[in-house]
C-alpha cells in the first residue's frame, strides 16, 4: 500500500523558492501596468439618455446584413465584457462576419435612479432604443442579442412588443430561476428584499460582486490568484488577467427598484415561466415571443446553471427554436479562443438563414 | 555528510528560510503598495500603481494565505513522517494558515466592509464599551420618562444586533462545516492517488486537489435548505440593524436641520413618476402628426382605389360566370371585398407562427445545437 502523498522536502522548498521567484519578477510588472484598456473597438454614439448610451459599431467595413443587431446586456457589470480586447472581442467577431452591431451601455446608475423600475428599464429605455435603431435604418422590426439578465429582458419586451422584434438570440439567459444547483436564486429565496432595498437604496456594485466570489469562495479569491503567480514574468498574459479583473470589479450599482422587482418577480417567484410576470402593468406571456428564438447557453455556467436557460424552449411559442450549448463558462462564452471561432459564426449564420 | 544534510534541511534551513520568505513577502506587499519613488524611470503617463494597488489588496489576501500554507507545509514535512498519511494531512491542513479561513477572510471589500466593523463604530459613536453595556442587551425593560423613546429605540437597536450577530455565528458555522467536509472529501480523493504514478508529489497539486474538494463540500452545503435559511437570515438581520442605524440617523439629522437620505429618497419617487406621467402623456409633434396624417391618407387613397377597382371586377365576374361552380360564402365575401381580405391577410401575417424549421446552426465541436422537434411544450 502507497501514501498517496509523497512530497519529499526538497520539492517542497523548491516549490516555495518557485514561487517566491515568480513573486520577485513579478514586482515590476505589477508596478508599471497601466490599466489595461478594452478592445474599443471603433463606434459612434447613436443615442443618449439619462446614463444610458447605445453605441454603434463602425470600423469594420460595410455590415452585410440588412437588419441590425441590437446587444442588450445585463445591469450587472459592464457591457465590454462583449468588446473585451482586440482577439477577444464578441463585437468584433460579429462585425467581421457582417452583422450591423449596436449596443446598449447601461452606464453606472446613482441615487437618481434609485426609483427605476422593471418597466422604465424594458418598457422605457430599451423600448425608445429599439424605437432609435428601426427609425435609423427604417425598418418595423429588428433583430435583438440579450446576455444574461438583458435576456430576461429582451424576452419581456419581445413579448411585450413583438412588431419590434425580427429574431432574438439569448444567451446565457436565466428562464426557469429555480431549477437544482442555482446557488444564487437559492440564497435569496428566503432574503426579505423589500427591507434589503429600503435600507441600502441601490445595490452596491461591490455587494453584488462580494456574492458571486462566495459562490466558489476558493477559487475566484484565491486559486485564481495563485494562478496569477505564474504569468507575472509575463506582461500580456498579466495584462489580460488585469482587464478581467477590471471588467469583474468595476461594475455598476443596481437601481434599488428594479432590483427588487427582479429579485421578487424573478428569482423569488418564477413569474416568467410560471406566466404570472407583469411588467408596467401588462402581462408578460413568453407564448407570445413567436418570432425565431436561438438560445445559446454555457455548460459550465456557475451564475446561470444550462437548465435555467435550457427551459426557455418549453415555453417560448415560437416554432422555430434553436438552442447552442456551449462548453464553457459564463464569462468563457465571450472571451474564450473557442467562444471567438464558434459564437459569433454561430450567431451569424443563424441569422442569415432568416434574414 | 547526509544526516548533517538532512538535520539542516529540517531544522535550521527550514526556520532560516522561512524567516527569509516572511521577509520577502513582506518587502514584497509592502513596495507594491508603495508609489513609485525611482526617479530614473518613471511611466510617461500618470503612474499605474492606483490599479496595481486596487487589484493587489484582493490579490493580496488571497496569496498571503497560500504562501503561509505552502510553508506549514514544508515544515511538517521536514519533521518526522507521519506514521499515517491521514495524520500527515491532518499537520498539512491543521494550521492557522489554514487556505479555506483565508479565502473567507480575505473579500471584505468596501461594499460587503463587515457588519461588525460597522456596529463597532456606532457603538463607539453611541459612547458604549461594548455590547454588554447596551441597555436592553440583557433582555427588554421597561423605560420610562423623557428619554423613553430614545431607551426603546438604543433597546430594539441592541436586541436586533444580538439577533445579528448569532446569525454571523450560525453563518460561520456552516462555512467551517463545509471546510471539515472538504477536508474528508480531500481524503477520499487522496485515497485514490495511493498507488505508484499518481501520488502526489507536489505542494501545488495537493492544494489544487484541495481546492475541488472544498469547493464541492462548500457548494453541497451552500445548497442546502439550512444554508438557504440562515443565509437569509443573516442578511435579514444585518438589514434590520442597518435600518435601525439609520433611522436614528435621519432623528438626528432633522433635530439639526439637515436634509436627510429619506427626504432625498422621496423627492426622488415623486421626480420618476412624474418623468413617467410625462412620458405616457407626452403628445406627438406636430410634425409626427403632420407625417401620420399624410400616411394614413395615402393608405385611404389606396384602398379606395382598390375598393373601386374590385367592384369592376366583380361585376364584370357576376356577369361572367353565371353558368361557373357556386363558391363558399365567406370566399364570395372575400371576393366581393378586396380590401377586407387584404386587411385579413396583413392581420394573418402579424399572427402567423414561422414555419417550423430544423436548426440549422452548424455544430460546432462539443456544441449542441437542438431544434425545437421533440421537445414537449409544458403549456
């Protein structure tokens, strides 16, 4: 019989040298690393309001699809997870392969938007950019990409407003908030959210981002880290694990109300799939969302678990519903090397077989 | 020679080296922390050492508790094996530089800044030595007098802290269950390396298997229903003292004459429904008017000239086919109503569901695309 474990002294020490080593090299890098900007990929703002801003997408040649593709992303974090860097850039990839590309950039709400509700979000600002998007290119309906929680929303508006909507891609989406393994619906099940938002106003950024470390505690505070040790002698790979660490940390607050509509409404009651969500007062009916649905979601997903996003296809009443697993994670589905040759392409072509 | 080696390895090399490492790593936190001071070489542009430092304080907490470990574990490798390899990890993970602690303890950030900390301050504030000393800690009293309210409120303040406090305790013991559990998951995981090839020989890859198994102990825990309740009941609790705070505040705040958040919170309510008031009354412009008018007149014009154009035809068609197969009345009806039916086709149009198609996506390696065939709807 063995011992499994058979760490002979020497190899020890030199781990521990090892690291120290890479520690030393490392200071220098650390200390004159700018912060590392996004891939900015060249765009012109179309559209203005209160902190919101929807961007268009140039730079990239002449789109050849004929009907645009507005990006809806979620109020968590910020919208350049999808512009990341130059070879990691969803935006990019999607230009390349011809589609018209606008984006809504959410901004960083303060206390003056502690009052906006589900409906001004849905209803209001993405209604009017929708509204922006089909009068510039003169069309009754254009073609939506909602991303995390901005795929609830763009559900809720495509059924609210199906005229407006050509086809909808989803993805990584939560529809079913209740299925097993769904750490954070789980944790805020039994959390009085009426007394959370009445007391702290809008949802600190750094809250938000204090949750989702402790949903793998270990290894988003602390293995990734030590990972880090490793590329500290070199710059470009530190460069892009500062960005991520920008992009993760620099988020924005959540307006207080449409927090707690969507904490209520979605994560504690299930009302989109159990047909009971009202939004501004109007029934929201996923049976309604008739118009080609593709839903792309992570298998390695630990925000957004697949089942979650795997439901929408039971309930949306369109016909022709395609989803996409894709083996990845959450943030993989954007920046990974096999997200850049297989999302957008994906996206792209489905898009052209209903154009 | 080997045995003055090996003393050497095991004790004073051991304890020299590791006074050496702790100077390192804190020479090394500390001029990271530290602006840069060469002056030989300084950056063109503003110094980047404010997001060195922003990402390096997380960084920090995290290795810190690493770099402790890996040296615990050198240690107690450098003294006398365990006769049990279950021992040996037991002296690995036994420690006060224990990673799973480390991990917890190193995300206080602004935001989720400890609760604690914040009591501590208005305790301080409220000029009490502790806890303890709060009246109505102890259990309800009754209060009587001028300063009863205030005495009912400091009571309430102290009982919800208390009820805090014991759910942070009831909190603290779950997170310390799920690191005993992964510490027998890590055993059971060990267990399968016990045979030549894939034992384990190095600190990294015990910490990594370490890690698989903390974070599958925790992941069970932090699913369970009990978690499920007292996570909600600490956060429940730390709202309530928060609250509480507050609302002492804000007496405070208008006994002074200062504009509190509440005032600021209500004028902000009143401000966004009435942006929604003037949004949904918001009339179109006389221009939008102007254009609609001239669309729908288009539109009308259109349909007249359709109207008229199929009276022709039909009668013409009457005169025609009197000997013709007789048709159904609603198609007789659309017939004789042009314009009607082509409202009802653009009405078709809007409700028709797409036809159904196959995905067509291509599949990329691993990926799965699935076309709607087969799945059940549950409506």
């Amino acid at each position: 019989m063995y011992t499994p474990l058979r760490i002979e002294p020497t190899r020890a020490l030199l781990d521990i040298a090892t690291f120290q080593r890479k520690l030393a090299a490392g200071i220098g890098h650390l200390r004159n690393m700018r912060e590392p900007e996004y891939a900015n990929t060249p765009r012109e703002l179309v559209y203005s309001e209160d902190k919101l801003k929807v961007w268009h997408f140039t730079g990239h040649g002449r789109a050849t699809s004929k009907t645009p593709l507005l990006i809806v992303y979620a109020l968590v974090n910020t919208v350049w997870m999808t512009d990341l860097q130059p070879d990691r850039s969803m935006v990019r990839n999607l230009l390349e392969q011809g589609e018209d590309v606008y984006l809504i950039d959410w901004g960083y709400p303060d206390f003056a938007d502690r009052w906006l509700t589900l409906d001004d979000y849905i209803n209001g600002y993405l209604d009017r950019c929708v509204d922006v998007v089909r009068r510039r290119h003169g069309l009754d309906a254009i073609n939506l990409l909602g991303i995390c929680q901005g795929g609830a929303f763009s559900l809720c508006y495509t059924a609210l407003h199906p005229g407006k909507v050509g086809n909808l891609i989803t993805m990584v989406t939560p529809v079913d908030f209740h299925t097993p393994g769904n750490m954070l619906s789980h944790w805020c099940r039994n959390m009085d959210v009426d007394q959370f938002v009445d007391t702290v106003g809008n949802v600190p950024a750094a809250l938000m981002n204090y949750v989702y470390l402790t949903l793998k505690p270990v290894r988003l505070n602390q293995q990734k880290y030590i990972g880090m040790v490793d590329i500290l002698d070199s710059p470009a790979e530190l460069e892009d694990f500062l960005r991520m660490e920008r992009w993760i940390f620099d988020s924005p607050d959540q307006a207080g109300e449409a927090f707690r509509q969507f904490i209520k409404d979605f994560y504690q009651g299930n009302k989109l799939i159990k047909g009971t969500l009202q939004i501004g007062g109007k029934h929201v009916d996923l049976g309604m969302v008739t118009q080609p649905v593709l839903n792309i979601f992570a298998e390695q997903d630990h925000l957004v678990p697949p089942d979650a996003s795997r439901a929408l296809g039971e309930y949306v009443g369109t016909d022709d519903y395609t989803q996409l697993a894709f083996k990845g994670g959450h943030i993989g589905i954007y920046v990974s090397g096999r997200a850049q040759r297989e999302v957008p392409p994906a996206i792209h072509q489905w898009l052209r077989q209903r154009a | 020679m080997a045995d003055q080696v090996t003393d050497f390895l095991k004790n004073d090399f051991i304890r020299d080296y590791q006074a050496l490492a702790r100077q390192s790593w804190e020479s090394w936190a500390k001029q990271l922390q530290q602006p840069a001071t060469n002056d030989f070489f300084k950056p063109p542009t503003p110094p980047a050492t404010s997001f060195a430092s922003d990402a390096l304080e997380r960084t920090l907490a995290g290795l810190k508790g690493y770099f402790d470990w890996m040296q615990g574990v050198a240690a107690a490798g450098s003294q006398e094996p365990a006769g049990d390899w279950r021992q040996q990890l037991q002296q690995y993970f036994g420690g006060a530089g224990q990673p799973f602690a480390q991990a917890f303890g190193g995300i206080d950030s602004a935001g989720a800044e400890g609760f604690i900390r914040q009591w501590q301050s208005w305790l301080q504030g409220a000029q009490y030595g502790g806890f303890g000393d709060l009246p109505g800690a102890d259990g309800a009293t009754p209060a009587f007098g001028l300063n009863r309210e205030q005495q009912m409120q400091q009571q309430t303040m102290a009982a919800a802290v208390l009820e805090s406090l014991q759910a942070s305790a009831r909190y603290q013991t779950l997170i310390q269950r799920a690191n005993a559990q992964g510490m027998e998951r890590l055993q059971d995981k060990l267990a399968l390396h016990a045979e030549p090839g894939r034992q384990i020989d190095s600190i990294k890859a015990l910490y990594d298997l370490w890690v698989d198994a903390a974070e599958e102990a925790y992941a069970e825990i932090a699913l369970s229903d009990e978690f499920r309740e007292v996570y909600g009941e600490m956060v429940n609790s730390q709202m309530r003292v928060r609250h509480l705070q507050q609302q002492q505040t804000e007496q405070i705040c208008l006994q002074l004459g200062v504009p509190t958040r509440a005032e600021v919170s209500s004028l902000g309510e009143r401000l966004q429904s009435l942006r929604r008031e003037l949004r949904a009354g918001h009339a179109p412009s006389p221009q939008d008017l102007a254009g609609e008018i001239a669309g729908l007149r288009r539109e009308l014009a259109e349909l007249k000239r359709q109207l008229a154009d199929g009276r022709e035809s039909a009668s013409a068609a009457t005169k025609r086919t009197a000997a013709e197969p007789a048709v159904s009345k609603s198609s007789a009806r659309a017939a004789a109503s042009p314009a009607k039916n082509a409202g009802a086709k653009a009405i078709a149009k809007v409700a028709r569901k797409p036809a159904t198609r196959k995905a067509a996506v291509p599949s990329p390696s691993r990926s799965k695309p699935v076309s709607r065939a087969g799945s059940r709807k549950r409506k």
